[in-house]
C-alpha cells in the first residue's frame, strides 16, 4: 500500500487495511454501501495538505477522492468535485477575469479538504471562511445515499444552539444551531458526517488592480496598533504577522530583512485603478502607524507581489525545514480569540514561551482576526511533552477569553481533546447525537473528533 495514504503534512501516520479510488460519485457510494454492509470504517483521504490528522486512517479502509477532479467555471460561480486543487480553481478563477476569495496557505488542499474543514486563509478578515461562499454541496452519507443540497434547504430534524465563540472564524465541532441548512452542517465537519463529493463555489469580480506591501516595526505593540487602525479604517483584503524569531528564520533566505525589525504586517488593498487615492492613504498610513517605512516593502506590480506570496509561504517551509532536522514534530496552535483581545494573547503567547522554549519558536498568521498561529519545534522528547502540554494551557486561555481551539484547521485525531476545553458535556453530547443520527455504526472517520464508539 502507497504510504502517502496514510500520513499528513504534519507527519501524523495511521494504518489501512484498503485503498479505494472510485472513479465518480457512483464509485463513492459503492463503496460506501460496502462498508456500511460489512461495518468497516471509512477514512477520506483528500490532498494530504493537514495538520491535524484527519485524513489519516487509524484501520479500515481508506476513501481516496483524487479522481474527482472536474471543474467548470461560470459567471459569478464554479462547480467543482472535491479533488480540485485551490491553486487549480484559482487559476481557473482568474482566467475568466474572477476570483475565488477563500486563500488558505497551502494552494495544493483540495476544496473538500477545504469545506470539509471550513478552512479561511489570509484573505479572511475582508471575505470571512469558506463557509460563506459555498452555494451548494453534494454529499454521500454513510450508508451510501446521495444528497443534493442547495444553499437554504433546513435540515430535517431538531438541532440544538451551541454557544459560538465570539470570534471572526472557527471550526471546533459541529456548527449547530435551530433551524440552520444541510450545506452549513456539512462543512467543518471534518468528514465525520458524510464524503463531500461536489460543490458549487460564488467567485467574485476580479480587482481592477492590487496594492501589496511588507511594513516592518520595531515591536508588537506598534504592529498590534497598526493592525487595530487598519481594521477599522481600511479596506485590506489581507493583513499577515510575522514576529521577531520568524524574521530572524526568513534572513536565510531574504536578507533585506531589516535587522532592526520585531514585527512585520503584510497587508494586500484591493485598488479601482493603479492611480486609486487609497494608494496615498496607505502612505499616510504608515506615517501615522510609526513604521520603520524606508525599510518596508511595497508593490503594485503582479512580479513584486509574487515576491511578497514567496515570502509569505517561506516561513511554513523554514519552519518545516527545521522539524526535519530536529526529528520531532512541531506543535503548531490554531487558536483565536476576539479581536478586542489580540494584543492580550499575543503577550500571553510571547511571554510563557520567552519563559519554556526561547529560540525554538516562532508566532505567525492573520493577525486581523486575532488568529495567529503558534508553532513549536521541539529537538527533544522532554520539549516534545512541555510543548503538548503549552498548547493545551495555550487553549484554555485562547477559551477563557471567549475563544476558539481551532479556526481554520479543524481538530481531526491529533487536535481532538481539545474540543472538551470549549465545549460543556452536554454540548459534546449534543454533536455526538448528530453524528448518531446521520452515521449510527460511527464509520466515517473514525477517531477524528470523536473516539470509537
């Protein structure tokens, strides 16, 4: 069996007994009724792009969904089965002068790795989680029926209100509230309700043109308050934090980086025109934000925003260099807390890991939403066991101040204890009803969120 079925971008490994790879939807269900019949578990397999392990099988069978790879697009929307790659809709979008809002970092997931974890990305704080720009969805349930769902069709039984973080995105558990839709169940789900095998997608307007920079400050506190005038007096599409220990990471390949620098914000403005009068409003801007200015980084050309996407995705890659050569897993944080309480986590983050792994982390992410991700690289197995144990204290308080354990991840097998942190019994209890009622004999994805039953 190819071994890439049975492990994640994280590392996480599990174990099969099959790989299916049905050609269609048809396929999909075949399967599915075969399972069902002989009460094998069923894991789906997408990209293999993850981090929490929810594609990784703990045994049974493995649903693998690359051959599911049209993709049509249209005025104002796309269809798309759930093989379809981000950086194919992408391109596809922009070919007809459109554009897919949705800019998780790994543009390799496949869009239902993506609805299937309600993934956001970048350009959230201006266009909000994949969740709001999904018109319709066809799923295959356990048992092997097939569901064509459009955008509004309620769900037919009673569905409790879970309390929701106060938030700008999340996606810890199951979305439940009265009289809420099929499509809004599904995703975030994290395939433990149903194989998402199509969906229709809104695409918006192309902008006329976009002003991109790379603004460096001396230290969190002046990046936090820029960030903070920003939100609610400019229009960016995509506001990016990089801290001190991951500009000192990116120097090894970027050595512009201004050595004076703790912080840095990349922010994307969407223009009319190259001539738009926001491009002065950002210079003034920058002024008024103390920015190291003449060191920050600007461009309008499509060539130097290219410059700015390379280096927003090398940190993820520097950080991945540096697992490998330390031979133990990053432990990486998806928490968000409320906007009004950014700057609070943030401190709380620097200052217990300035106290447990100095020079052995680094904090990154979208900054706008109050979502930064916290990433760990431990070289032992003492710091390996600190470092679970940091995450969890890490989640308590991303909680405590009205937060979310996961905003665009998902919790998947490796992730899933913490959903406990957020929620009460009795809402545990509510979700596991759900999960009862659509897949009874517990297959799809078996040990993500939820034990075996």
């Amino acid at each position: 069996m190819n071994r890439s079925y049975l492990e994640d971008a994280s590392g996480f490994q599990g174990h099969a007994e099959k790989v299916f790879a049905p050609a269609d939807e048809a396929g999909v269900a075949e399967v599915l009724r075969q399972a069902s019949a002989t009460g094998k578990p069923v894991t789906v397999a997408g990209a293999g792009t993850g981090v929490t392990g929810a594609r990784v099988a703990l045994g049974g069978w493995v649903l693998s969904l690359e051959r599911l790879n049209r993709l049509e697009v249209h005025p104002g929307l796309a269809r798309a089965e759930a093989a379809v790659t981000l950086s194919e809709l992408h391109r596809a979008a922009g070919q007809s002068g459109q554009f897919y809002p949705p800019d998780p970092t790994e543009a390799a997931a496949s869009l239902g790795g993506t609805i299937a974890t309600n993934a956001s990305g970048s350009r959230s704080f201006r266009y909000g989680d994949t969740r709001k720009h999904v018109l319709r969805l066809r799923v295959v349930l356990a048992d092997g029926r097939v569901l064509d769902l459009p955008r509004g069709e309620p769900v037919d039984f009673e569905v409790p209100a879970i309390p929701a973080p106060a938030t700008t995105k999340q996606t810890a558990g199951y979305h439940l509230r009265p009289g809420m839709d099929w499509v809004d169940l599904f995703i975030g789900s994290e395939g433990t309700l149903g194989v998402i095998t199509h969906a229709e997608l809104r695409l918006l307007p192309a902008p006329g043109a976009l002003l991109a920079g790379v603004v460096f400050f001396r230290g969190d506190r002046a990046a936090v308050a820029a960030v903070e005038d920003w939100r609610a007096n400019a229009r960016a599409r995509m506001l990016e934090y990089f801290d001190r220990p991951s500009l000192a990471l990116l120097r090894g390949r970027f050595p512009e980086v201004p050595e004076q620098a703790g912080a840095a914000v990349l922010f994307e403005q969407e223009l009319s025109a190259e001539d738009d009068p926001e491009v002065e409003r950002w210079a003034e801007r920058l002024e008024t934000a103390g920015a190291l200015v003449e060191d920050s980084w600007f461009a309008t050309s499509a060539r130097d925003r290219e410059r700015f996407r390379k280096f927003r995705h090398a940190l993820p890659e520097a950080v991945n260099d540096t697992v490998r050569r330390n031979g133990f897993l990053k432990m990486g944080s998806d928490y968000a807390v409320p906007p009004a309480r950014n700057l609070e986590m943030l401190e709380y983050y620097r200052r217990r890991l300035e106290q447990e792994f100095a020079g052995r982390y680094v904090i990154f992410g979208h900054i706008a939403d109050a979502h930064v991700h916290v990433n760990i690289l431990p070289a032992s197995q003492e710091e390996f066991a600190r470092a679970q144990a940091l995450m969890v204290e890490f989640a308590r308080q991303a909680v405590a101040l009205g937060g979310t354990v996961s905003a665009e991840h998902g919790l998947g097998k490796r992730k899933a204890h913490l959903l406990a942190i957020q929620y009460t019994p009795e809402h545990l209890e509510a979700m596991k009803q759900v999960k009862r009622r659509l897949d009874p004999q517990w297959l799809l994805g078996r040990g993500t969120l939820w034990p075996a039953e």
